[in-house]
C-alpha cells in the first residue's frame, strides 16, 4: 500500500483481555487524502493529547516497546485513558505489513482526549516516508542554546506544565526551531533559567567530556529519549563509561563532542554552538548512525 497510510484505533481499556483475536476489528484503514477527524477534536483545538514517533528501517519497526511504554508515560502525565499496550504494538505490526518494505519511513502514534464532551478519547497511527536525513547527519548541524524560561526544579512546583510528557503541545518548540532559523543555525538546546542543559525540540542532548559520555538527568521536566538510551547501552557494550547527571552550558560548550539524538533523524554531530565551533568526531557519528539504522528492538 503506497504512504502516507493511516489508521484510525478505537482504543482498548489498558487491561482488556488479550486473546489476540479480535484486535483487528479495533483497527479502520482511511484514505491519507479524506478528512478524518471531527472539528470538536480535542487534538486540533487544544493540543490536548500525546504522541510518539518512531522509525521503520527497512521494514522493521524500531523500539517499538520503549515508543509504547514512553506513550503510557505520557498519558498518565496528561491523566488520559491508559493505553492498552498489547492493542498499540499489534496496530504498529498491521501498519508495518501493509506499507513499503524498503527505505526509512516514521510511524506517528497519538493518543487524543477526543472529542470535545466526547465518551471515549481518539487515536490513529500516520505512517510516511521519513525526511532525507542523510546529509545532515554527515555534516551536522549548527545550535544556538535558547531559555526555556524556567529553573530545573519548576517540574516539581508545577507538575501541571506536563514537563515530562510528549504532548502534542508543540507551538513553543517549533518556534524555537524558526527562532534559531532566524539566527542562521540548524536547531536549538534549551536551558534553564539558571544555566542548565535540557533537550532540544525534538531531540535529546548528548555529550562527551574525559571519554565520558553524558545526557541531562531525566527528570519531570525532561523527556526521556529512546534513541538516547539505545546510544548509551551500545556504548556500554563497547566498553565506554555513560552518565545521566546535570550538565552546565558552560561545559556543554566545553565539551570534547556533542550530538542531538532522535528516532528519525537518528544521531547528528553539533559543529557549532552560539556561533563557536565545536570539535566533531566524524568516524564515531557515522558509527552511531550505522548502529542506529540497525535492526533495534
């Protein structure tokens, strides 16, 4: 079946029975080109809902689990109906066999509160050919660090800003992505108001520094990455040592190398930051890049 593809869920309660055979009449393909959401969609009207992204690489469906068990997550954040896990990855499997074998495709998972005063709430999965990302990921890209306006410990005062949930809230990140445009860079890192290193719009921060390779702390207020864990538990099996902990700016500009990590555009090299260049290891980004494109379950 040619892309874009789509398919719409009726959702499951999180413990319906599972025997298997009936997931399928949950399931409804649409045409990609119809309309297929109501106006009162709570998921147009107010971002109100959850998503994950992740990539197909040659026919197979990259950590799908960690993808689901990251959606949960994000929906108990949100106080949305838990997702039925079992229903989700068999919609993933009759996505992947209906869609091109060959090539990166991104599957996007969401999970809306529904429509507005609506019984039950509304999902789908989106499948498309990924975006090029071959070229960026061979010369990397260029970071202007922006305030993400609040300190590290805001997510535990205010717990309802949603800090650790992938919501579908994304108008301050794809403004900070047309800031940095603005600013003749690629992409942005957002740090806290008292200098601390966070992720970046759609990607996580990775560092080495010493030989030691470090992400930000996962905490409330920063999502934890699935291409980034998958990083560090093949560098680990290489023999190198990785750290979750605080990271300044200033040692982030300080840092031997730095990359963003994500599911799509998988690992790409920073060559410079706030306008100052920082040193790349080439040989090393193309290693992750292969690891990456990987069979990963």
């Amino acid at each position: 079946m040619p892309l874009p593809y789509t398919l719409l869920i009726t959702p499951l309660a999180a413990d319906a029975p599972d025997d298997g055979s009936w997931f399928a009449e949950t399931f409804t393909e649409v045409d990609s080109s119809e309309p297929a959401l109501r106006v009162s969609e709570l998921s147009t009207q107010r971002g109100d809902g959850v998503f994950e992204t992740l990539a197909v690489v040659d026919g197979h469906a990259q950590e799908v689990q960690p993808h689901l068990a990251r959606l949960a997550r994000s929906a108990q954040i949100c106080e949305l109906p838990l997702p039925n896990l079992a229903q989700w990855s068999a919609a993933i499997s009759a996505a992947v066999a209906q869609i091109p074998q060959q090539g990166e495709l991104a599957i996007k998972l969401v999970l809306s509160r529904g429509v507005e005063n609506g019984p039950s709430p509304t999902a789908w999965l989106h499948a498309s050919a990924a975006t090029d990302f071959s070229a960026v990921r061979e010369s990397g890209v260029r970071v202007i660090t922006l305030d993400r306006g609040y300190d590290r410990g805001v997510a535990e005062r205010a717990p309802w800003l949603l800090l650790g949930a992938k919501t579908l809230s994304y108008a301050v990140n794809m403004a900070a992505l047309r800031e940095a445009h603005r600013r003749g860079a690629d992409d942005t890192i957002f740090v806290t108001s008292d200098g601390y290193v966070m992720e970046g719009p759609t990607s996580s921060v990775i560092l080495r520094h010493n030989g030691v390779f470090s992400t930000p702390a996962p905490s409330g207020a920063i999502l934890h990455g699935t291409t980034q864990t998958s990083l560090f538990e093949y560098l680990e099996r290489h023999g190198h040592s990785v750290s979750y902990r605080d990271i300044s700016v200033e040692e982030l500009r300080g840092a031997d190398a730095v990359w963003l990590v994500s599911s799509v555009r998988l690992a790409v090299a920073v060559t410079e930051l706030d306008g100052r260049q920082l040193p790349v290891d080439a040989p090393l980004t193309r290693l992750f890049t292969e690891y990456l494109l990987s069979p990963r379950d």
